[in-house]
C-alpha cells in the first residue's frame, strides 16, 4: 500500500498551470525527494499534500485514505516550512507543543512528547529561549521537533537546508537521515539542490513547469535517464545527436558510438563526465571552459557542434586542443524536453 497516492493532479494560478500530475505515488517508509528548479511546483506539490493548498482537480490519498477534503490539522502529517514558521514570541517549548494542542488534550502527555523529542534533537538545554536567541541551525532543529512531536507518518519538508551553509546543510542531511531511520516515517524532500537530492533519496522525481518528467532511484536517473531535462539538471550530462546505422551505431561528432537498447534513426545521447577519459584518444576537440567541482575539474570541450564535460585534474586554459576517448557504449534520452 503506497503511504502517498495522487491522482490526476492540476492547480493553476491566473489562468496558468503550475501543476499537471496524471500519477504518481511513494512508497511507506520510503525516502523521496522532489526535484527542479525554482517555479517547477515543487511547492505547490508539498502544500496540496499537506492541506495546506487545494487543488483545482484530482485527488490526495494518504495511507489508502483519500483526504482531499480533510483540513490539514487533521491530516496526521509533519510539515517543516522553507521559512521555518516559528512564532517569535514563543519559546523553544511553546513552538514544539502547540502543534499538540489539539490532539493531546492532557498536558503530562504533551510535556513528556516535548522532552522525548527536544532530548532526541539535542535542544532540551534551551527551552526557555526565544528563535531570536537560537543558531539557524538550533532553529532548524526546533521546526523538525514540532512536525516530529505528532508523531507522523509522513514527514514533509520543504527546502530545508536552503538557508544553511555547508557545515551545516550536512550536518542536518544526516540528522534528517538518521531520524528517517529510528522512525521509519515516510519522508518527502523538496529541494532544488542536486546533491542534497543524491544524499537524501531512495527515489528522485524531477519536476518541470508542473510535470514529473522523470522518477526513479539516483543510479537509475543518472545511468539511465529518460528525460534530456533531467539529464542535464541532475549530472552535468552532455546531450549530443546522432544518427544510428544498421550495425547499431549512432554517428556523432565524437565518432561512432554504440547506443546500448537498440534505438534507430536520429537520438539523442547522454555522457556523463566520468565516461570521458581527456588526454588521449581518437577525437581532438577545444577547451571552451573548465570549473572547479571540489575535487576534480570539471572541463567542457568542443567537437564540431557539440561540447562534452570531462573530468580532469587541473584546469586547462582555453582554447587547448587536447584528444579525449569518448564511451564505448552510450545512452539514448525517450524524452527530449530541453
């Protein structure tokens, strides 16, 4: 039984359509992450899920209960705001327990959920203290305690690392993992951010001006990637064109490469910069532009019309020609969205 199910899906605002979802479902207990670029409705996605937007058309079903009509408070779901949404004028103790208000009428309960819970993040040493007061990252940690004192099944965050630096982001990536894993929730990400999106998933789905355009586990969408748009946004793909012939090979500017499901007549390939060896090979081509990517360099060559991304280990000044071996094998892109 999927933990979330959503069926023929669609909200527009001012006559546009922000969201176009036929399909589409997340498994219980299962790590999902919705992926794209700012406006693609991510957003709109997690809201309607959590009740906090309606939709124009389809349904929401929650643990094979169709909720589309039930008020979010009644939802039995955790929601962590972008923003966070923490009143200012609470404390630390007054944010975690109002979302208890209405389902735990007794208030020894409420306060042995708040203690569980602060003691579980580690911010039971300052209850007494206004968000004013606290670190984006203790204040990161109190939003997870409010949506997590309720117990959920469903945890729902929104962006939540957009505001953190580096240290940060990882450090509460790994809390949100580990919290995954004592709880056995299922938990659905949005984020714009690729690596928070390889960190955190079982699954990804990547959406684009309101469409899941591609879905499937991070090997699956890099591997095998079915969408051009999702090639490129997740790993840096280069999509080149090429024209298979009769023995099965795709003839590109970078030679003849073996498309490895059978395609025919003109596709459209994905090579990702750990299939590009550069300094040797068959193909000359001219650095146009080269990146530092944390650890190798991430250099851009062109052949003819087309430009590939290769790894390398120092930067090349542009304008170098330099031979690279291509893929032997290479991926043809079902859908191309760019």
């Amino acid at each position: 039984m999927p933990a979330v199910e959503v069926r023929d899906l669609s909200k527009s605002y001012g006559g546009k359509t922000v969201l176009n979802l036929d399909e589409w479902s997340v498994a219980e207990g299962e790590r999902f992450v919705l992926l794209g670029p700012s406006g693609s409705g991510k957003s709109t996605l997690l809201r309607i899920l959590a009740g906090l937007v309606r939709p124009d058309r389809g349904s929401v079903v929650l643990q094979d209960r169709d909720v589309s009509g039930v008020p979010a408070h009644q939802r039995g779901l955790g929601f962590v705001f972008q923003g966070l949404a923490l009143w200012p004028h609470l404390t630390v103790r007054g944010n975690i327990a109002m979302g208890l208000d209405r389902e735990v009428p007794d208030v020894a309960e409420r306060a042995q959920r708040v203690r569980e819970v602060t003691e579980e993040l580690h911010i039971d040493g300052f209850l007494s203290r206004k968000p004013a007061e606290l670190s984006g990252g203790e204040r990161q940690r109190v939003a997870l305690a409010r949506a997590l004192v309720r117990r959920p099944g469903l945890l729902l965050l929104d962006e939540p690392f957009s505001d953190l630096d580096a240290r940060l982001r990882r450090e509460m990536a790994r809390l949100v993992l580990d919290l995954h894993a004592r709880h056995g929730m299922t938990t659905i990400l949005i984020t714009h951010d690729r690596t928070d999106a390889y960190l955190m998933a079982d699954r990804i789905g990547v959406l684009r001006q309101g469409e899941l355009v591609a879905c499937g586990t991070p090997d699956d969408l890099t591997g095998r990637p079915t969408s051009a748009f999702a090639a490129e946004f997740l790993g840096d793909a280069a999509l080149i064109s090429g024209q298979v012939d009769a023995d099965g090979y795709a003839q590109t500017d970078l030679g003849a490469l073996m498309v490895n499901d059978g395609a025919e007549g003109a596709v459209l390939l994905a090579l990702r910069p750990d299939e590009i060896r550069l300094g040797d090979g068959p193909v000359r081509g001219t650095v146009v532009g080269c990146e530092f990517a944390g650890g190798p360099w991430h250099c851009r060559v062109a052949i003819g019309n087309s430009v590939v991304t290769a790894r390398h280990d120092h930067a090349l000044a542009m304008g170098t020609s330099i031979a690279l071996t291509p893929p032997a094998t290479a991926r043809p892109i079902v859908k191309e969205d760019r």
